[in-house]
C-alpha cells in the first residue's frame, strides 16, 4: 500500500505543468519513491530533481539520496536517560544533513 500511494504522490508532484525542481520528502522512503519514479521519467537527479529524504535510513545510503538525520536514536537514549533519573532537563541533539548524489 505504501509503494502506491509514494507512487501515487509522485505522479502528481511530477506530471504537474509547473515541475518542482527539488523535493523535501518528509520521510526516506517517500523520497525513494519519488526518486524511482523521476528515473522512469528519465529525469536526472539531482540535474533536473534534487531530492532530500528524512531519517537517514539505509535505502538512502544505497541510492545515494541527502537526508536529514534527526539522530533518533540519540534521542531515544537521552530520553531513556532523563526518565531513568526523573529529569525535566532539556537537552539539545542537533540534526545533520548528510549529502550524498541527489543535490
């Protein structure tokens, strides 16, 4: 279901008269659809479509696709830990965009 409608998706961004010339996906896996279906189109990434993803998952790693890394798991650890010692503190864990081939 998830291919369909990531497919889907793109169709729409893509078929438009006005063609976007960068895409920020909110997820790794929409940004992998939208850049299956920009190659079928015979379009260039990130000549013609610079596609950015969001969670740094390994599919981007294998297509070459920028993302943002939200660093989760780094979050998920520093919550572990403010919970274990009943903090309210906050604490900062910035993002990274890691650039690869498609911008």
């Amino acid at each position: 279901m998830e291919e369909v409608t990531n497919e889907r998706s793109a169709k729409q961004l893509l078929n438009t008269k006005n063609k976007p010339t960068a895409v920020y996906a909110n997820g790794d896996e929409v940004a992998t659809g939208i850049y299956q279906y920009a190659q079928g189109m015979q379009l260039s990434v990130p000549d013609d479509l610079a596609i950015i993803g969001q969670e740094n998952q390994p599919v981007e790693v294998g297509l070459g696709l920028t993302t943002v890394d939200h660093r989760l798991v780094q979050v998920g650890e520093q919550a572990f830990n403010l919970v274990i010692q009943k903090s309210t503190d906050k604490v900062e864990i910035p993002y990274r965009i890691i650039e690869r081939q498609s911008t």
